[in-house]
C-alpha cells in the first residue's frame, strides 16, 4: 500500500466557461469535506499521533510476524513469514524475510540497495542516494522492489497512510498479545485496513491488516508486531552488506516504461 501524491495541473477557462468550473469546484469542494468528516476526528489524531512517533524516531528495530491469504486449488491458504526491520534515519535500513520458503534480506546503506537470497546464495545490487522515502520510491518505481512494511518506516506514517482514505473510525479498545491497544478502522477504495495501536506514551502498531476488496475472496495480509527497541543504537556495519563465499552477483533489471505506468495505476 504505497501510496503517491497525483498532482493536478490547472488551465486558464474562458469567461463562458468560469460559472460551470466554480459550480464544478463548489461540488469538488463539498465532498472534500464529506470526506474527511468521515473520518472520525479521534481515529486520525490517534494515527497522527503513531505516525508522529515513528517518523520521528532516529532509530529502532522491531519484528514482526506476517500472514496473507494465498489462493491454493480454490482454496484460500495463508503463507506466513517472519520480517526483521532495523531502522536508522535518514537513510539506512536492514530488513530480513524468513520462511520456511524464503530467506532474504534487504539492506540500504545509503547508497546502494542490495537483495540478498541466503538460501540461493545470490545478490544484485541498485544504486540509489537520498532519504528513506526517497530510496524507497525509486526501488518500488524503477526496479519494482517493494521494502517490507514500507508505511510505517516512512518519515511520515500518518500522511502515507491516510493519503486515499474515505473513512475512518475509532472502534476501541482492545488487547493484541496482551498489550492494551486502540483499535482503528479505515476504508479506501480498493481495502480496507485496520491497525492496532499500543496505549500509553508509546503509540505503536502492534498489528496492521489489509483487506483486498478488488481481489478474488478479498484476500487479507496480516502482521502481528513485537519487539520495539527505540533504545539500542545501530551503528554503520549493521547496514553493510559483507558478501558471502561464494555468493554469486546478478543484475536486477529496471522495470519496462509499460510495466511501469500500468504498475502506477494500479495504486
């Protein structure tokens, strides 16, 4: 669920045309605020409030135990994996993906993004510069590599997420592994998904579920967080990428023009 920001670019309208663009606006405008009185002003502080925290936070680390519904035969299967984030602003992240399938690794150091597949033993390497959110765009744009649980390492959470959102609601307290969370519910057009967010003075997710409504039997992606460390720094070589022996190098291909618009689309 990455979400990008469309920019819309206006013309000059003839004096013919002004009273039915300003009837046009008026109408753009009222359901604007329809809109965003559908979102329940508690539910948006309460996200504003996490998407803060996070983005504001130098460095942490955190797991988190992933599910998501896969179409076997007809039959809807749930294929699960295990996501080790490390995180240190503006422009570092270490994330490592285990399965009994896979077991894969993702590091930006600020220069370079590299995947690494362990169990294959091979790796190929983007060159890419900037913040967090700007490497992150770049791989899902160019090369189509999507970083694991990308909204919530973005430098603002709370605008990524909600960038598509028609309505939002608080639906209350509720514990996730023990933990006394707010439970959230928001909707767009093609999901829905909902967010778990741990009370007391350190909002964070503790799980986060989407709902593909445009998909076959709306299939869900479900992660369970734990572990949240804003304490234990993470010095250079966390984010260095030492090949292994043996390990073999390929090319990770940018994405065709085609590919890409209709990639762009689809969000």
């Amino acid at each position: 669920m990455n979400n990008r920001i469309i920019n819309l670019a206006t013309h000059r309208l003839r004096p013919a045309v002004a009273v039915a663009a300003m009837v046009g606006l008026m109408s753009v405008s009222v359901s604007a605020a329809d809109q965003k009185a559908a979102v329940d002003p508690r539910a948006d502080e309460l996200l504003k409030r996490m998407g803060d925290y996070l983005g504001q936070a130098q460095f942490f680390s955190v797991s988190a135990e992933v599910w998501q519904d896969q179409l076997s035969s007809g039959q809807r299967i749930q294929a699960d994996r295990a996501v080790d984030l490390q995180v240190r602003r503006p422009n570092r992240l270490r994330a490592e993906v285990h399965s009994p399938r896979r077991n894969r690794e993702l590091i930006y150091d600020g220069s370079a993004i590299t995947l690494f597949n362990r169990a294959q033993n091979f790796y190929g390497t983007v060159h890419s510069s900037g913040s967090l959110d700007e490497a992150m765009d770049a791989a899902s744009d160019r090369f189509g590599i999507a970083m694991p649980l990308e909204d919530f390492v973005r430098s603002d959470p709370h605008k990524d997420l909600m960038h598509k959102v028609t309505s939002g609601a608080d639906i209350g307290p509720v514990t996730v592994m023990g933990v006394l969370c707010e439970h959230l519910a928001f909707t767009q057009d093609n999901i829905d998904w909902q967010v778990w967010i741990e009370n007391g003075a350190r909002p964070v997710p503790r799980k986060f579920v989407i709902t593909y409504k445009d998909e076959p039997d709306s299939p869900q992606f479900i992660a369970i967080f734990s572990n949240w460390d804003f304490t234990t720094r993470l010095p250079d070589f966390v984010f260095h990428f030492e090949r292994p022996a043996g390990a073999s190098k390929i090319k990770v291909k940018e994405m065709k023009a085609e590919n890409h618009a209709h990639k762009t689309e689809e969000k």
